[in-house]
C-alpha cells in the first residue's frame, strides 16, 4: 500500500510516536542488563520486540522506533558476533518494526533508531557527552551503522531517528554523515534546559541541523518533562519540533536501575503543541498507557 510520507504528516498536523521500547520489554519480565540491552533481543528473542511494537501500535502510536539503538559493529564484535551478523540484526530490527505496523497499523510509519556512541559505552554518557572521540572519530563510529539502516529507508523504515546524543561534537558527526544522502532523519538530544548535556547551546545544535535538508525535525528526547519544556520552543523556532520525554527517573548506570518516582504528564503535550512540536511521544518509563493519553490530547490540539 502507499501511505502519507511523514514529512507531509507532520505538516499537516502533530504525529504520536510510541513510548520507551526497552522498558516495556522489561516490564514483559525480559532481562536487559546486559551491556546490549534490549539489542539483545534482536538475537534471541525477536518475536518479544514485535510484540512490544504492536501493543504500541495498539495503543495509539502512529511511529514504532526500531530496536536497533544499542545495535553496534563494536558492541556486538566484544561478544564474538561478525559484521555480517550485525548488520543482518540492523536490518531485522526494521523488519520486526514494519511487521508489526502493517498488522495494527497500516497506516503509520517506523523510525530506524540511531543511538549515540555514549549507548555502545554503556556507562551512562550519552547523559554527560564526555566522549573520547572527535568528531572525526564519531563519523567513523557511526557510518557503518548509519549505511545499513538507511538502506532500509523505503524499504521497511520510513525515517532515521537520530536520537540522544548528548554533544555538539556528535551532532555535527551524524549531520555531515546524512548531509547530501538524500536519507529523512530526525535530529534528537538528550539536554538539560537550553543546554546539552556536555553544556553546549542546545540553540546551536539546532542551527547546525538546519542546514541539513535531510533533517525533518529537531528537538529532544529522554530528558525530563520539565527540561522539554524548555528546549521545546527552541527546536520549534526551527520548524518541526519533536519531543520523548523520559518518565522524570533517573538512570543510575552503575547499578542499571531507575529512580525517583515518575512525573510524566501527557498534558505537557498541549504546551508542546503550541511551541511546535509535530512529533510528540516517550522515551524510557512511558507504557502504552501513556501513549493511549497522549494520543487522545493530540486529538484535542487539532
């Protein structure tokens, strides 16, 4: 069938993305302590993460994000898995993700998830963005990766979702990799405010990405609602906005757990409407509950 591109969804109105894949599949009893968290899945039990799609799907959002965030060439390669592997597993988590739209939701659409080098570390600093690499560096690191899932652009994924990366450093990295392929990308940060979290400008993130005709839309993900708040109006200075809070816990990367108590609120979606948000969802702690609430506020914004 031929759907709505996503870009002429977007300008026509605010779209619902799901929610944090990999905690759901924790609450399904999955143990992702594993420094491949939920990537690992993609190995060994790929029928759980189309089953997590779905039941987001069911629930009202419109964009699935592929599983392949903590997929990496070296995070894979320290456990003995071969490049052809890796590769085969980018490529699968699209597929899983495109299977389970085309069974609930015919009509939306699905985002190959492109994590920052901070979640092949597995120490937390894709919330610090205190990276050992230049940007040289962080274009070598992401070019395999980001050449076999835009390959899969048209055929499965409608869209990369460049997603939580903490640094300008990186920002520039991902954005010269896409500029000029013609690939749809969107460009998200974890930030703090108005700030990065290594404490750049978040302002000069998004006018580096607006020179990108490949980007889509910008703004931040798995940061606090209050931090949205701030950051959403500046991404929405640039034209389409997208936001994923996480639930307002924090993750302690030591002992790979969560904390404090949530404080997400699906009416925050009404403010980030207004400031230009056409991409809203969650990110890590937002079930499909939440999703379900904050499909039926977008509703009530258009």
């Amino acid at each position: 069938m031929t759907r709505t591109s996503l870009s002429n969804a977007i300008t026509a109105r605010p779209v619902v993305l799901d929610g944090g894949l990999a905690t759901l599949l924790e609450r399904h009893g999955h143990d992702l302590s594993s420094d491949l968290w939920s990537a690992r899945l993609l190995r060994d039990d790929p029928a759980a993460i189309e089953r997590a799609h779905r039941e987001f799907f069911e629930s009202g959002a419109e964009v699935a994000t592929t599983a392949s965030y903590q997929v990496s060439f070296e995070g894979f390669g320290a456990t003995g898995v071969d490049r052809d592997e890796v590769a085969r597993l980018l490529r699968r988590s699209v597929s899983l993700a495109a299977d389970a739209r085309d069974a609930a939701a015919p009509d939306a659409w699905v985002a190959a998830s492109v994590g920052p080098y901070g979640a092949v570390l597995a120490d937390g600093s894709e919330y610090r963005g205190d990276y050992d690499l230049d940007v040289a560096g962080l274009r070598t690191f992401h070019r395999p990766r980001l050449d076999v899932l835009a390959a899969t652009v048209g055929e499965g994924a409608d869209i990369l979702a460049i997603e939580t990366i903490p640094c300008l450093a990186e920002v520039e990295a991902v954005l010269a990799e896409l500029d000029g392929t013609g690939v749809p990308a969107w460009l998200s940060l974890s930030a703090a405010g108005d700030r990065t979290r290594a404490g750049e400008a978040l302002e000069d993130a998004f006018a580096m990405a607006a020179d990108v005709p490949e980007v889509l839309a910008v703004g931040v993900n798995c940061t606090t609602p209050a931090d949205a708040r701030a950051a959403v109006p500046l991404a929405g200075a640039h034209g389409a906005a997208i936001v994923y809070p996480n639930s307002g816990q924090a993750w302690n990367a030591e002992t790979r757990a969560w904390e404090g108590r949530s404080a997400f609120d699906a009416e925050d979606v009404s403010a980030w409407v207004a400031a230009g948000a056409r991409l809203v969802g969650g990110c890590c702690r937002v079930g499909p509950e939440d999703v379900s609430a904050l499909r039926q506020l977008v509703g009530a914004t258009t």
